[in-house]
C-alpha cells in the first residue's frame, strides 16, 4: 500500500513552529463554529465517524478471500482496507471518495456483517444519515437526544396537521417544539452536504519526493 497521504498532512501541520499552530487553531475553531454545533465540534475521538477504524469479521474475510459473491472492485477493496486497519478518513483519501461513497460501502458491509457490528451508536448513526439509510428524525433517536416519548407528540402533531390539509416536516417540529436546536439540524444537513466532496491531498506527495 503506498504512503498514507492523510499521516503526511498531519505531520507537516505538527511539525510547524506552536505559534503558527495556535493560529490555525484559532481560525479552524471560527471555521467550525459557524456552521457545527457544539456537540459535533466536542465528540469524543472513539465517536466520530471519519476516524472509526472498521474491523473486518471472520464472514467479511472468507468473502475477501474467496470473492464468491462476486461484488464489485469498490467492496472488496474496502474489505481489504478493513482487514489492513484503516480508518474511513484514510480510505476515503487513499482511494478518492467522497465521504457519502465509503459510507455507503460501510453501511454495506455492516449490514452484511462482513465488519464486527460492535459499532458505536454515534459512528453507525452519521454513517446511516451520509449514506442516506435514515432521516434527521432517526438520527436523533438513535443518538439519543430525541426520545421515543417526544418522537410520539411529534408524529400526533403531524396527524393532526393531515386533518386539516397541512404538513410540517418532521426536522422542524424538533426544533418548534425546543426538542434540539436549529443549529443541531442544520450541522447534520451541512455535513451530509460535505460529505459529497472529496478531500485531495496528493500534493504532499511531490512536496515529499
């Protein structure tokens, strides 16, 4: 496997002088700050999707090594990925996808429990919203900021609403009724949004020849 372009982007920024560090900090914070909410900015590490490290199961590895389902090129070498301890982040940078396409491979393999299902709630619930396996509503739920008891009022509002000929979506009936914040909701639908870009790094490798 060659060089892991995303190490060398994090070693050229830890290599600079601690006051040229202090200022990107500064600025990376203004950055997230304007469109995450607190709860994303202060995940824990173990909880954020992007650096989760999938681990490749005994069912994932004979399909790896027997290909007897004949699935394409990209599961496979998301396997093979899995099995070598790669992060997302790391295989969406190595191999140029965005972040909704290793979603989406992810959420494969999960679902055929060819990775272990011992998934973190937080990791599993963004990767089900990026790869478009669950709406805002069963993000939160799943999460656990939205409670089964509040998911109720809200579907007897909206039943209420079909009566009379209208309809308020699900997302904003969580914030009219103080349920999350309109930040909340707007963070998750921001980072779906990113998660269609990818992040190109392969200028480090001539900065490094």
């Amino acid at each position: 496997m060659k060089r892991n372009i995303f190490l060398l982007f994090i070693q050229e920024l830890t290599s600079l002088p601690l006051w040229v560090k202090q200022v990107i900090l500064v600025y990376l914070k203004k950055d997230l700050a304007s469109y995450l909410s607190e709860d994303l900015i202060t995940m824990d590490e173990d909880k954020v999707f992007h650096i989760y490290r999938p681990t490749i199961s005994k069912l994932g590895m004979d399909e790896l090594d027997k290909k007897d389902c004949e699935y394409s090129d990209e599961i496979y070498n998301f396997l093979y990925d899995c099995a070598n301890n790669l992060s997302i982040l790391e295989m969406s940078i190595e191999k140029k996808y965005s972040m909704e396409d290793i979603s989406k491979l992810f959420m494969f393999a999960y679902n055929k429990k060819y990775i272990k299902t011992d998934v973190p709630i937080q990791v599993l619930a963004i990767a089900m919203f990026i790869a478009g396996e669950c709406m805002t509503g069963e993000y939160f739920q799943k999460i656990g900021k939205l409670s089964q008891e509040q998911t109720d009022i809200i579907l007897e509002q909206q039943n209420e609403q079909k009566k009379h000929g209208e309809h308020t979506k699900f997302a904003e009936l969580m914030v009219k009724n103080g349920f999350v914040e309109q930040k909340d909701i707007m963070s998750l639908i921001t980072l779906k949004e990113e998660a269609q870009r990818k992040a190109v790094l392969d200028f480090l490798y001539a900065y490094k020849k």
